[in-house]
C-alpha cells in the first residue's frame, strides 16, 4: 500500500501514522534510534506491506498490469489503490479527505525531529506538496509515479522505467482494479485493526 492508506490504517495513533510514512525510508540500523511509538508505527507498516503483498486480490490487480509492466506491476498497484481509496474516501470514512490530509500532515510535522534525514526530508517534501489530496486525482497520481520513476532511476539504473507510460493501461482497468480493491482494502482495515488491538502496550 502507498502513504495514504498507510495514514489511513494508522490513524488514532500518532506514532503509527508517522512511522508509516517513516517506514520506506527507515532502514534495520536506524531502528534503535527511533522513538518507541514511531518505531512500532514502522512495524505497522511492515506487516501491512507483507499481508498486501500476499493476498490473493492484490496479485489479481498486479497480474493485470504485469504483463507490459513486470517488476513495477507491484508499485503501480500500490500506487493507484491510493487514488481509488482517495476518490472514493467516503467509503471507508465519515471524516472529509482534506480534513484528514491536514490532520495527517500536522503529525507528520510533529515527528520530524529523529527521524532519519532521507525520512524527514520526504515527509517534508509530502506535506508542502499535498501528496494526500493530489492523489484523488489522475494528474496527481501521474506526477506520483513520474516521482518514483526518478527515484528508481537514481538507485538502480538498470531497473529504469517510467512509470507515466502505465497511465493508460491503468485507466482501461480502472474498473477491475476497483473492484479488486474493494474487495481486499475492508480485510486489510480489518488486519491492521487486529494487529493494533493486540499488540503489547
């Protein structure tokens, strides 16, 4: 799953939701040097990552793009589940997405200091650019996955894509993937709710 579902799935919490955008860029030696509940908030995240990863209708909806995009089919789906769950927010909860972006990015302000430099950095980045709100929209997601493309090119050259070319691929599926989605994202809350309830104090 990509940032907002990840606040989303950690709300209540604040150290779970500031970890859970922490997490991509926290690596096992920074671990020690995090506070307890942004810690635990990374951990929130990895399992999320892990029950995503393997289920059923998250590999349907990377199937459906895997064909023309192989490795990256994981991402784009990650990344567009967030713009299914942005525009159609309501679904899954009572408050606007524009209130819970702002709510959101004040934690994420609030947990800057510690975190380490590639972390805070990019949350910094994700709150001047309205990361949450931008990803309702087909633009917004567009701009997202030009991002990532950038980054991936950076880090593993021979792993260079971009990533915007999967727009219409996307789009011509949009139906599927939302179905998909729907049926996966109330056992991922329902996953993630468990987790948070019976996990030590």
């Amino acid at each position: 799953m990509n940032f907002l579902a990840h606040l989303h799935l950690a709300d209540g919490d604040p150290g779970d939701m500031a970890g859970g955008v922490a997490a991509d860029f926290v690596r096992n030696p920074d671990l020690p040097s995090l506070t307890p509940d942004v810690l635990r908030g990374v951990m929130l995240h990895r399992l999320i990552d892990g029950f995503t990863d393997r289920h059923p209708l998250t590999l349907r909806s990377i199937s459906r793009v895997s064909r023309e995009f192989g490795w990256f089919g994981g991402i784009l789906i990650d990344i567009y589940y967030d713009h299914i769950l942005a525009r159609e927010w309501t679904r899954y909860s009572t408050e606007t997405l524009p209130s819970f972006a702002a709510r959101s990015y004040r934690v994420l302000e609030d947990h800057l200091v510690g975190l380490p430099e590639d972390a805070s950095d990019f949350m910094r980045r994700f709150v001047d650019e309205d990361r949450l709100n931008r990803y309702a929209t087909l633009d917004g997601i567009e701009d997202t996955l030009a991002r990532v493309s950038k980054v991936i090119a950076h880090r593993i050259p021979h792993r260079a894509m971009w990533l915007p070319d999967a727009m219409p691929l996307l789009i011509s599926r949009d139906a599927d993937l939302a179905t998909d989605f729907h049926g996966f994202y109330p056992e991922l809350m329902a996953f993630a709710t468990e987790h948070k309830t019976n996990r030590p104090k």
